[in-house]
C-alpha cells in the first residue's frame, strides 16, 4: 500500500515537508515507519472525530470546533463559479466568498499565469465535518481573503471525481498516517501536492495554528523559498509514482494464492470478530458487506463443518445485532453509514446508497440459508426507504442523506441526528395506549433522561435524547409482557406509523440527488437478488427500471462507454453538465454485476449482453497489460498526475475486487473469490 510504503522511507518524507510543518505546525510529520492504516471499508473517514466529535486526526490534540450548521439565503449572497456546477456539493458552496473554481484547466492555467499555489479542497454533500468547515472558514470573509488573494482555491466533489479524491488522499495518508474529509491540500501551479490535511479549524487554539495561520504561513514559505518547494512537490510526485507502480514486470510468473492464503483470511477475520454485539472491529463499527460475501461463501463450501457453522454464526449475529440496532432507522427505515460505539446503538446518521444495496444482498443471503423471515423483513425495510427516499421517478437513485438537519421549522442551525432522535415525552404524548407506550419503550430502551451516553455526545445535541435500539430481542420482549410475536409485532408496526408521521412533519435532511453509476450497480444488484430470493416481482421492475434508467441516461451507445454521474435538475428533470465524467472502474464493475444479477432474476438476455459489451470495455480502458490488474481511471486526462489501482493504499478495494473477478472469470465459486480477496487484502 502507497501508505506504508511510503512511511517506511520517514525520512524522506519528513524533509519534503520539514520546512512548511516547522512554521506551521497543523502539519503533522510522522517519523513512525509504521502508520496505522484504517481496515474499514470507508478508510478514510474520520472515524475519530466521528466517535468523540472533538478530537482532530491531524495532530491528535483536542479542538472544540464552533458548529454552527445554519444555511444563509443564496439569494442575498454573489455566486461563484461553482453556481454553474451540478453536483449538490460544489452548489453548496456557490455563495461562499472563496473564490472557488471547479476542478479543470480553467483554474490550471490561473495557478500559472499569477505564479499561486492551488489550494484543493475535497469532500462531498452529506459529510459532516465538510459542513463544519464550511461554516467555520469557508463562509469567512476573513479567511476568505486571505484564500482569494494567495491561492487559486477549487473545490471537487470526491463522488464525481473519485481519480483527484484518490491521488490527493494516497499523499495525505502517506505524509500524515490518517486521512478524511474535507481534505485540504496545497499543490503547485503543476498540481503537485506539497502539504496537506484534513479539517483545520479556523483560529489558533490550544497552541495550535488555526486555518488563517496555515494559510499565511504558507503563502509566506511560496514567496520566499519558491524554488525549494516546487523541488520538493516534484519530488513528491516522483516519490509517489514509483510507489504506486507494480514491483511485478510482464515477464514474472504470476503464482495465484493457495488454499492456505485464504484460510489465513478466514482466521483473520475470526480474530477480529467481536462476539457479543456482532461486527469486526471495536468502535466504531462499520457493517462491512464485504466481509459478509466471503463467509457465506465459505459457509456454503463446508455446511457441516465446525469452521462453516462458526462463520455462519458470526455473519447472522452481526447482522441481527445491527438490525436492532440504532444504525438501523427503526421509523424511516435504511441503515446509517456507522455507529460510534461497539453496541450499534448512536450512528453518524448518514445514509448511503451503496450501503443500502450491499445490506440488502447480505440480509437476502442470510434469509436464503435461514429462512428466517426476520430477515426478509430487514430487506423489505432498506427497500422500503431507497423506494421512497432515494428514488428518482425515471429509475435513478440518489446518492446519500445527510446526517444534519433543522431540529425544528425555522430554527438557525443544524444538528446532527436531529430528524430522527426521540424524547421520552414527545413518545408519550404521541403514543395514546398506556400499554403500547409501555412496550414500545421497553423494546427500543427509551428512557426519560435520554439513552445516548454523554461520551458519544460531547458537543450536547443528544441530550435527553433517545435512539431507538432494541438491547433484547423480538422474543424477549414478547415474553416479558406475555403477548405473542406477531401481537408484538403488529403494536411496534402501528407505533412506528405514528412516530413515522410526526417525523415528517419536522424540516428534512438534505438528500444528494447526484446520480452515480456506480452506486446505482449496487442498487440493482439489490433490487434483483431480493427480487429472485423473495420472489417479489416488483423488485425486479425496480431493478430493470433504474437499468434503463442508466442506459438512457448515464451509457454512451455510441462509444460503448459509461458516464460517471447525472443530477437531479431544479424542476425534477435529469440535468448534466457540459462535458460529463467519463466513467471510472467502479462504475464499470459494479453495473456489470448489476447487471449480471438481473439476467439471473429476470433470464432476459440483453442484460447478459450488455454485461459482456460492458465487459470488454473495462477491460480495454482499464487493464494494465504490462504491470497487470485494472486502473482504477481511464487514460487521457493529462491533470491525474497517477493513474491508480484499488489495493495500493485503500482497504476498501476488497468491494471493488470481489465484484470484478467473478465478472472475469464467468464463475461465482468459493475459489475465485479466496483469490480475490487474498489479491486484496495482502
């Protein structure tokens, strides 16, 4: 991995860097040869920060940002560039008094011409902390100035452009161990990174430098010692590039892993297996579908073995604990991004597309090998709220829902969970039977206090709140209060229709409407596996709607060749931007799955034809024919100083290469996917 790699030569990377962190000392420079590289499959996202909500990943030291989550009137504010953009996260900060451009020769050709260094800011529209920093900095005139008269300043949404998000973050992870988003780093006119982050806060504080100080320092250390640093970026690069390239030439054997590489995987994820909540990691916790994938896999290999029956267990104890769980929206439905804590209970409330229709294979495969209609009902549940809330009329999904949102009608700032949180007597006065009351607090530990621990709560926005998570189980309480199952069952269901209508009643999360193929793949592989295991009809229609959606929309017939995203439009129709993003290697892999599990639920050929004309053009765009394996962007865009592979520093690989090699090899056995995996992992 480009992370490791990188960090083992710490003194290398340490004098790049020596002289902006010694002014500036935001700038974290490792000398450990042995950073800490993230295993969720969401690596960088600052899980940290995201846990005990005021600790900073760029230095470890405490910061109480100032979170004042309000959204002033675009109308009374001068638009920028981005007012010209599409993607919901760039029109957030259209009236921003940054001077903000869009990624492209625009502002390339501006660096050069004034001699500016770049200052690249990368994140995406449901991410918290790229709020925060938006309200802090961004929304400053102050900081604002100093960017506009220093810096040629650009802003990208990671969603639409994942090949800048890709290269910039390889360079954060590898100079300071961690990364997240927003990420802040400052290139050269040439687009070579020289220093970089996360999330700054604005001021100085607890003897730290806030984001003006970085800024000035910086622009100081490009005046004076010009030439030294524009050496040191193309160092940089240079470092860069020979760590991302393959150490295996076309000439080398190429020996596939053995047996014994994959039963190390299986022991490996049963070392980290947390046996009485479920999941693979202590807090936070993520659900981590892929790992889901390959147990089932070696489930079905061996059914009556003693290490079959154990990883059997391991996935339906997981995954019923987080569907009791408060990362499961026991109201709305779907599942948040993660929980905080070992117990699934408080979540970061986002939710995202790609979880939803990764979640719906895994319960539907649960339900295969259980028949357990508990769950079933979860992939009714996730299909249920990607119908309803992430749906474009035309067959498209959104992208994600934010975790922020007003606590009340007109109120000034925004806070985090707030449309789905509880108080005890808001429940009581909206629950009218003594009885129903009784019980439905019993089942999800809703308390007069609140039940969300105050280490989770730092900033105080879950005060004598309640998330509604069940501790027990559906027996459990049906046994405490002598009712039967269904009886319970039908009371939580007449319980949550009532809490499901006062919830709409209070101001909504922003929704990302950005439409990206990728995840739509995800989405149908959802929609038509649960469709053929349910054997629900309409599940198949959704999927073959959202495939002629992207046919229609996001598929080039001429060329063969897929689009990256489309939008959602002011008046509801699908709008794109002058010259659309060509298509990236998930796109590719994760539609051709897609499309690969509607032919099995439908047996209509021409989704198996499209698959394999799709195919071939991954393969011709993508493959690396000398060094082997796929890029992870197209060729030809000269501003992605790197073309990448998955694997090389991100743990979120395992996804994409579990759904690629089956499409290669035209077989789903439990041997392709130990290979893939193994490839993966080491």
């Amino acid at each position: 991995m480009i992370v490791s790699r990188v960090s083992n030569n710490s003194t290398l990377v340490s004098s790049i860097f020596r002289r902006l962190s010694l002014s500036s000392g935001d700038l974290r420079v490792s000398t450990n040869s042995n950073l800490h590289v993230c295993k969720t499959p969401i690596c960088c996202q600052k899980t940290v920060e995201a846990t005990f909500r005021n600790r900073s990943l760029l230095g470890g030291q405490s910061l109480i940002p100032v979170r004042k989550m309000s959204e002033a009137s675009c109308s009374k504010k001068k638009k920028n560039r981005l007012a010209l953009e599409k993607s919901p996260y760039l029109l957030q900060h259209a009236t921003n008094p940054v001077d903000w451009y869009p990624w492209g020769q625009e502002a390339f050709d501006k660096a050069k011409k004034e001699n500016k260094l770049i200052f690249l800011s990368v994140g995406y529209s449901t991410c918290h902390w790229c709020h925060v920093m938006e309200k802090e900095s961004f929304e400053s005139e102050s900081v604002a100035e100093i960017m506009n008269k220093y810096f040629v300043n650009i802003k990208v949404d990671r969603e639409e452009r994942p090949d800048v998000d890709r290269l910039y973050m390889s360079f954060v992870q590898a100079s300071t161990g961690s990364g997240g988003w927003p990420m802040s780093v400052f290139l050269t006119p040439d687009l070579e990174p020289l220093a970089g982050g996360t999330y700054f806060p604005p001021d100085d504080m607890y003897g730290r430098p806030g984001f003006k100080t970085v800024l000035k320092s910086i622009a100081e250390q490009w005046k004076t010692k010009q030439t030294a640093i524009a050496n040191s970026g193309k160092h940089t690069l240079e470092v860069l590039k020979k760590v991302s390239e393959r150490e295996l030439s076309s000439t080398q054997q190429i020996e596939v892993p053995s047996s014994e590489a994959g039963a190390k995987c299986i022991q490996q994820l049963t070392r980290s297996y947390e046996s009485e909540y479920g999941g693979f990691s202590r807090a936070p916790k993520f659900p981590q579908p892929c790992n889901f994938n390959f147990l089932f896999h070696v489930y079905t290999r061996n059914k009556e073995s003693e290490q079959g029956k154990h990883v059997l267990e391991m996935c339906l104890h997981t995954l019923k604990k987080m569907a009791y769980g408060g990362i499961h929206d026991h109201v709305n439905c779907g599942f948040a991004r993660y929980s905080v804590d070992k117990k699934w209970h408080v979540p970061h409330f986002e939710k995202m597309l790609y979880d939803q229709g990764q979640l719906v294979v895994s319960y539907s495969d649960a339900y295969v090998v259980t028949k357990d209609k508990f769950y079933a009902d979860v992939v009714d549940d996730i299909l249920t709220y990607v119908s309803r809330d992430l749906s474009h009329p035309l067959g498209g999904f959104y992208g994600a829902e934010d975790a922020d949102s007003y606590p009340t009608v007109g109120a000034k700032h925004k806070e985090e969970g707030a449309f789905c949180v509880w108080e005890f007597g808001e429940i009581q006065s909206l629950i009218k039977s003594d009885k129903d009351f009784e019980i439905l607090c019993y089942h999800y530990n809703v308390n007069p206090e609140g039940n969300v621990n105050p280490a989770q709560d730092p900033h105080g926005e879950l005060k004598r709140k309640n998330v509604l998570m069940v501790s027990g189980s559906f027996e459990t309480t049906a046994e405490r209060f002598n009712i039967t199952i269904p009886e319970l069952r039908e009371l939580l269901d007449r319980c949550h229709k009532v809490l499901y209508d006062e919830r709409q009643k209070r101001p909504k999360p922003h929704v990302d409407t950005k439409i990206v193929t990728s995840w739509n793949g995800l989405m149908i592989s959802g929609f038509a596996r649960a469709g053929f295991v349910l054997k629900n009809q309409s599940y198949i229609n959704k999927a073959i709607l959202a495939a002629n959606f992207i046919r229609k929309y996001l598929y080039n017939e001429a060329e063969k060749t897929l689009i990256r995203c489309c939008y959602k439009g002011d008046e509801g129709e699908i709008a794109q931007i002058s010259t659309p993003i060509d298509g990236f290697l998930d796109d590719y892999a994760f539609l051709i799955r897609g499309l690969l599990d509607l032919y099995e639920a439908s047996l209509d050929s021409d989704w198996l034809q499209w698959a394999e004309t799709l195919q071939e053009q991954q393969d011709r765009l993508f493959w690396d024919s000398e060094g082997f394996g796929y890029f992870t962007s197209p060729e030809g865009d000269p501003s992605i100083l790197i073309r990448g592979k998955e694997g090389e520093y991100k743990p979120c690989s395992v996804r994409l290469k579990s759904v690629i090699v089956p499409h290669v090899s035209g077989v789903q056995h439990f041997d392709t996917m130990l290979f893939l995996l193994v490839v993966s992992i080491f």
